[in-house]
C-alpha cells in the first residue's frame, strides 16, 4: 500500500505542478494587461496518516488560486484618486476663471476702471472740452462692456460646469450596473466564497471599475464575506450584492442648478469629491461667487457714482428726463423697488433759465422714518409736479419723468442727502444694478453736455467733477468701507492666490497618488524575473515527482515479480 501511496502522492504532486505552470502562463501571458492583479496558487500540505507507528504525509494538495493585492492601499489609493480627478477638475475652472478676469493686467476690469478715472481727470482739467466728455463716456462704456462680458463669460462657464453632472450621473449608473452584475457574477463562480479561490479576471474588472467610480465619486468600499463590495457615498449605500441605486439630475432651487439625487430614496447624492463634487463646487463656489462679486462690483459701481453724479449740473439745464427704475407708487420707498432705499433726507429742484441761470429752487422732502406717512413715490412726484415751469409724472413703466413746461426753460438738481435721485435712477451716470444690465446712461450718451460738473449751479464750479476725480479710491459704503479699486484688486489677488493653492494641492495630490500607485503595481503587477523562477520550480518538481513514480513502479513491478 505504501508503493501505491507514494503513486498518488506523486500524482498529486503533477497535479499542482500542472496547476502552478498554468498560473505562472496565465500572470506570463497578462503582464501587459492594464488593470490585471497576478495570481498565486495556494499549496498546503495534505493531512497526516498513521501507518503502524509512523505517521507519514498524504503530498500536497492546491487549496485554490487568489490575487495578490493589498486592500487597504487598494482603498487608500482609490481615495487619492478622487482628490486627483476632483483637483483637476477645479484647476480648469480656476485657469478659465482667471483668464475671465485677466488680471491686473490691460485685460481687466482693474485696468478699465483706472481708465474711467483717468478720463474724469482730463475732464477735470478741461471742463468745457467736448472731446474730454466724449472719452469719459467712451471709457465708461468700455468699463460697462467689460463687466457685462465678463458676466456673461462667467456665467456660460457656469452653464458648462453644470452641464457636467447629467452626463457624470449617466456614467455613474453605468458603472455600479455593471459592479452589480460583477458581483453575481463574482459569488456564483467563487460560491458565495466557499471556494479557496478567486474569480480572476471578474476581480480584475471589478476594481477597475472602483477606481474609475472613485474619480467620479468619493466612495467607502466594503468587501462582505460572500465576494460581493458595497459601496457607499457619504452615509448611503450606492450598491450590495447584486443590487445598486439608480441616480438622477434634477433641478435645485437653491443653487440654481442641477442636483444629483437617489431615485429610490429621492434623497440627494452626498457626493463631495471626485468630478460631480468639483463639478458643482466649480459651478457655486468658483463661477457662482465670482458672478456674485460682479454684481456686487457694478452695484457698488453705479452707486457710488450715480449718488455724486445725481446731484451734480452739466454744462446746461435739463429740458426732459425719464428716471431708469421702474417703481411701484403708493408704497412705503422700502417696498418701492428702488434701486436701493432711500434715507430719510431731501433734495433740491433749481429751475434755470436757458443761460442755466437760476430763476428758483425748491426743496422736495423725502421722509422715511418707518412711521405712517412716510413719503411714497407718488407723494415724492407731487411735490415736484407742483413746482410752477415743472411737470412731473408716472409713465407706463413706472418710471419717473419730468419735463419742462416752455422751451426757454430748464431744471437741475442739488443737495440730494437722502439718495433718492441716484435710487430713483434719475440724473445718473449708471443704469442697472448688477453686472448683467450695467450701462452708461442713455441721456448722457445723447448729450454729453449733462454729465455733471458742478454742484453750486450751472458752470459755477467744478465740485461734482472733483468728487468723481478718485471716487474709485474712496471708500465706499456699498463695499462696506473699501474702495471699488481696493475691492477688485483684492478680488484678483485672492483669485490668483486660489488658482496657485489649487495647482499646488493637485500637484500635491498627483504625486501622492503615483507613489501609491507605484506601491500597488509592486504587488499586484506581473514581474517576469520571479515568474520565471516559478516556472522554473514548477517544473522541477514535476519532473521530480514524475521520477518519484518511475521509481515505484519499477519497484512494484519487481514486488509483483517475486
């Protein structure tokens, strides 16, 4: 019996060395396969038997195939992949934004505003000079181009970046689909892991599915004990067993945007990495707070202006004007839809003659002290309309027009300390409130001879010009105590400073990642000195083994002889 024994310990022996061969041809023939994980074969002694009083080995027996990996830097390298794709996702929408907003440099809006300024100046300097008030509104113009194109540059790069998440959504759900249909796959071929070995190959293409969800998603991977992974985004389960949630887009009234959401719980994806967190970080936080500031930039703007600008005398009195705000009348002027509300205050109406000299003034009292009777709109417009050479009115639109009533008469405006004509959009240099609609004003551009010079009458001075001359470096209320040159320098510098960070976190994360990545491929790659060395042992020992059952033929053909 022990003849026959070492027969089918030897046999057993062929067997593995059979077995081995094939693993060492299948990881020999897979070396250059992206995304393949080398196999080993998994040999353990066979159990003991007692004969007599020796207790002798039964050979060797394969307990099964499995995949050199390791899991935890599997994991590890699957999340700096995410911070890799998300990275680089932000780092092209910081380079788009900074090249919307050109810098410090002739592309900026900084450069056009320090044109504006420069404008008023030779204005200043020649008052009476047609050509100086035609560059004054040729630079006002380009500064309002400037920002009305980079609003909308900003804001189609926004379109864009929202754009991103439907088609992210659909790969999405293609991918957990098919890690789905994997892991069946994965436990009906291993047996719900009660086989030794793995199910190369349905492995191999699992995980390099995880790591390309993981660059759409930041993803916690959980292996179960039947072969199956789960995969979860912040606290929900994407996908267990054979089983994944479908995702969906849809409209989010609070960003403006789209929303990723889980269709069987209608509950929003808690993605916050990888492309679909960059992408909507990219859309809100970089190109949604830039439009922000620009609105924010051209309010400030036409605030600051048009409250000296509204104030001030050209180099004529005004026959008709039509104010730029459509209001609502009876209202209290918080409720008025005025550009911004007025304060409790006053301001004068002069009406001049056809030399722009003054025939009369007239105080019109703006009361707002939040009690019954404060001004409305309409209360504002009779006491103007009760100026005698004056008509005032309430158009169509709701906008406030005034006119003269001869032909050899005009009207201006003076002293206003409660904000009223500038709100009401009347005499201003500025029409609009945000960075979309911004615009030099229409009256102006048709007569340039009412941009506003003076302050104590018609050609009396030039105190209006001086209060524009640097306005821009003035502190400004609307910017909360900064200048609007501070405050766009500041917006530049802090874009450029978040353009730098990004690159350096990405680069940063990048390395990171390809040291991991590095690390993994040692292990899990194919290295064709050692496999050699396998094949070569392989071998050997099938040849040993094959000469072990030579030998006990031999010698049970000599015992059967006897």
């Amino acid at each position: 019996m022990s003849l026959f024994s070492a027969i089918n310990q030897s046999a057993a022996a062929l067997q593995a060395s059979q077995l081995g061969l094939q693993v060492v041809g299948h990881n020999i023939a897979n070396a250059n396969t992206p995304g393949y994980i080398r196999q080993e074969l998994e040999l353990v002694p066979a159990s003991s038997t007692r004969v007599g009083q020796v207790i002798v080995g039964q050979g060797v027996l394969p307990k099964g195939t499995h995949q050199v990996i390791d899991q935890a830097l599997a994991e590890r390298m699957w999340s700096a992949s995410t911070a890799v794709a998300g990275g680089e996702t932000l780092q092209s929408a910081y380079r788009e934004l900074e090249d919307i907003v050109g810098g410090l440099d002739d592309t900026g809006l900084g450069y056009q505003l320090t044109n504006f300024n420069e404008a008023l100046h030779n204005l200043s300097n020649s008052p009476a000079d047609p050509a100086a008030r035609d560059l004054v509104l040729l630079q006002a113009s380009a500064l309002t181009s400037a920002i009305n194109q980079a609003y909308t540059d900003t804001q189609a790069a926004q379109v864009r970046a929202n754009a991103q998440i439907p088609a992210l959504a659909g790969n999405l759900n293609s991918i957990t689909s098919r890690i789905a249909d994997l892991n069946l796959e994965i436990m009906v071929l291993e047996g719900g892991r009660s086989l030794s070995s793995d199910a190369t190959g349905l492995r191999d293409e699992r995980y390099q599915l995880l790591g390309e969800l993981a660059q759409i998603v930041d993803i916690n991977v959980q292996e179960q004990a039947n072969g199956s992974v789960s995969v979860f985004v912040g606290g929900d389960y994407l996908l267990a067993d054979a089983n994944y949630r479908e995702v969906y887009t849809a409209f989010d009234e609070t960003t403006g945007g789209q929303e990723i959401r889980i269709k069987e719980t209608d509950s929003p994806l808690q993605a916050k990495g990888g492309t679909i967190g960059a992408a909507q970080t990219a859309r809100d936080e970089v190109f949604g707070a830039y439009l922000n500031d620009l609105d924010t930039f051209a309010g400030a703007l036409a605030r600051t202006v048009n409250e000296v600008h509204s104030q001030g005398q050209g180099l004529q009195g005004n026959q008709q004007m039509t104010g730029t705000v459509s209001v609502e009348t009876g209202v209290p002027l918080e409720r008025a839809e005025l550009d911004f509300v007025p304060n409790n205050g006053s301001f004068d109406i002069q009406v001049v003659d056809d030399q722009g000299q003054l025939v009369s003034s007239h105080r019109i009292e703006v009361q707002n002290l939040g009690i019954v009777g404060d001004s409305t709109v309409n209360s504002i417009v009779e006491q103007m309309n009760a100026i005698d050479g004056l008509a005032a009115r309430i158009n169509g639109d709701g906008q406030i027009e005034l006119e003269a009533e001869s032909a050899g008469v005009g009207f201006t405006f003076a002293d206003d300390n409660s904000g009223f004509l500038a709100a009401a959009g009347l005499n201003t240099m500025f029409t609009g409130t945000g960075a979309s609609d911004l615009a030099v004003n229409d009256y102006l551009l048709q007569n340039p001879n009412l941009i506003s010079v003076s302050k104590g009458g018609v050609g009396n001075d030039t105190e209006a010009l001086s209060e524009l001359v640097d306005l821009i470096a003035q502190p400004s209320d609307a910017l909360n105590g900064q200048s609007l040159q501070a405050w766009q320098q500041q917006k530049v510098g802090a874009i450029a400073q978040s353009v730098s960070l990004q690159r350096a976190s990405t680069e940063g994360n990048a390395d990171f990642y390809a040291t991991l990545e590095a690390q993994h491929l040692s292990i899990v790659g194919v290295n064709l000195d050692e496999e050699a060395i396998k094949l070569i042992g392989y071998q050997r020992a099938f040849q040993a083994s094959s000469r072990v059952i030579a030998t006990a033929s031999e010698m049970l053909d000599l015992l059967v002889s006897l």
